[in-house]
C-alpha cells in the first residue's frame, strides 16, 4: 500500500494519468489523465463515477480484477468523453487517501508513447478524422442534419453502452450515427426543408439518401459495419421499412433507427414545435413498438426520461 502522503505527492508530479477513486467516485485526478480522457480540468473529473472512463468490456476486465483481487497491470479498454473508445495500459494497487481506503490507478497509452505510437490507435484516430470531416461536409449545407447527426451519435452511444454491447460495435454506431444522412447531401436543399407534404417523387428522392450514404462510406476501411449500419438506418422490424425492406437489421441499425425517430420527432424544426421527451417515448413505445426493436426503445426511455 502506498504511504498516504506519498500518493497526494505523486498527482501532481508524475508524467502518467493518475486518479483516485473510492470504489464507486473519482475523488482526485491529475491534469495528464484529464487530458487523456478529454477534460480540460481534473476537477471536472472527481464526482463522476469512475467506470465513466472504461468501455462496458473494460468494466468487466476491471470489476473481474477487484473480485479476484489481481488488479496490477493490465491493457483495458477506455472510453473518452466523446463516446470514442481506445486502449490504455492501467496500473491500480489499493491504497490510503485522505484517510479512507481508496484505489490509486495510472493510466499510460500503450508504449508508453501518446496516440499515434500504436498503429491500430493511429487508423482508429484516422478513422475518426474521415467521420469528422464528412460531419462537418454537411453541416456546411445543412446545419439542422449536422445538429441532428452530433445528437443521434451522442445518444446512441449512451443506449448501446447500457445494452452492453462491445467496443467495436459501440465505435461502429458512434461513427455510422455521426456520418448516418450524409447522404443528404445528394438531395436539393428545398426538398430537404420543405414543411408541407412531400409528392411521391420527392419522397422517393429522400429514400435515396441512404444508398447515397452507403456509397459514401462503404470506401472507407472501417473496422465494423458502418457503411451498412447507415444504409439499413431506416428499415423497421415489420419489414417495411426502406431501402430493402429487411425485418432483421443489425443490431448497429436497430440502436441508430430508434434514436433517429426520437431525435426527429423531440427537435423543432422551423415550421413545428418538437414533441416532448415523455410523449415522444410514448408514441415510440405505444404506437410503433413492433416497428423499432423494444429493448433499446426501453434504454432510450431510461436515458432521455
Ligand atoms: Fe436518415
């Protein structure tokens, strides 16, 4: 066990992130694992849960580690505050702080060197760079899709996280829900908008946005689905929804479909107030339950209620 005042010392002066936590809450942390987890203070960490930093599967190495008390060093799988996930070496030894038992855990990126040293950290970072950049293409266009997409990415990966699926897949939907209508950017501007009914022709062009988006993206060498995750965004479990009319999307599509609705539904738009979260819900799961898969429409409920 470290010396009390030993580990008050070492926050401040050690070049690895270093934090403190009670078994449930963060209650110190440094500025360089503040940094690598995306804060801009250590502050802003200490209250938050300390499994907020690991991804569902590093969660499980972790708890794993406690229960068999064989914690020391290990690679887990974290989660920054953007929703992205990547791998960090972890150290953790029990210890003494502030007078109560407290855990002491460093975090260093693999190779001891920053992102960027670790090929797979350096395509991850690539990747994300390519997802930013489309985002950004059609918020030049679009401002209310680039808003819409930000929103679908932040909330669907809240949902995947409590379904408890892995890290690549909660990466897979956090891109796909991102670039999710880049599409768009195919359709003229006034269809896009238009606040009255659309005719069967402009609607058609509409559907087109998702084949449009799988053109897109299906270039680029992403590790999971996410070319078909935005394709299949707008099929629906009774098979009637579009392009193929598929009744069993991947699990990527089922999370983005049901989120979308939400986001479409709850946001104002210039020509209609938004629907409330709770009767958004409702409509979600009284109306059109079989339409959207009930499970994430159940986590969705738990996180916007
Ligand atoms: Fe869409």
């Amino acid at each position: 066990m470290f010396a009390e005042c030993w580990v008050a010392a070492l926050i401040d002066v050690v070049f690895e992130g270093l934090l403190v936590h009670d078994g449930e809450a963060i209650t110190d942390a440094n500025e360089r694992v503040a940094r690598m987890f995306g804060f801009d203070h250590p502050s802003e960490l200490v209250g938050l849960p300390w499994h907020a930093l690991l991804a569902p599967a590093g969660r499980r190495a972790s708890d794993e580690r406690v229960r068999k008390g064989v914690e020391g060093r290990y690679r887990t799988v974290c989660r920054h505050r953007d929703g992205s996930t990547f791998s960090l070496d972890v150290n953790a030894r029990e210890t003494r702080y502030e007078g109560r038992r407290a855990r002491i855990v460093a975090f260093r990126y693999p190779g001891d060197g920053p992102p960027g040293s670790d090929p797979l950290i350096q395509k991850a970072a690539a990747l994300d760079r390519t997802v930013q950049a489309l985002a950004e293409t059609i918020e030049q266009r679009d401002s209310f899709t680039a808003g819409h997409q930000d929103r679908v990415s932040r909330l669907a990966v809240q949902v995947a996280d409590r379904l408890g699926v892995g890290a690549s897949t909660l990466a897979t939907i956090r891109m796909a829900a991102h670039v999710h209508d880049i599409g768009k950017i195919a359709i003229p501007a006034e269809i896009l908008m238009k606040p009255t009914t659309l005719t069967s022709e402009e609607f058609a062009l509409i559907k087109g946005h998702v084949a449009a988006g799988h053109c897109i993206l299906q270039g680029i060498a992403f590790d999971g689905p996410v070319a078909e995750a935005v394709l299949q965004h707008h099929e629906r479990l009774d098979g009637k929804g579009y392009p193929a009319g598929l009744d069993d999307p991947i699990c990527e599509a089922r999370v983005m479909m049901a989120v979308d609705v939400y986001d479409a539904l709850s946001s104002a738009r210039p020509y209609r107030a938004g629907v409330p979260p709770g009767r958004t819900i409702e409509m979600m799961q009284d109306g059109e339950a079989w339409l959207l898969d009930a499970e994430v429409v159940r986590h969705l409920a738990a996180v916007v209620l």
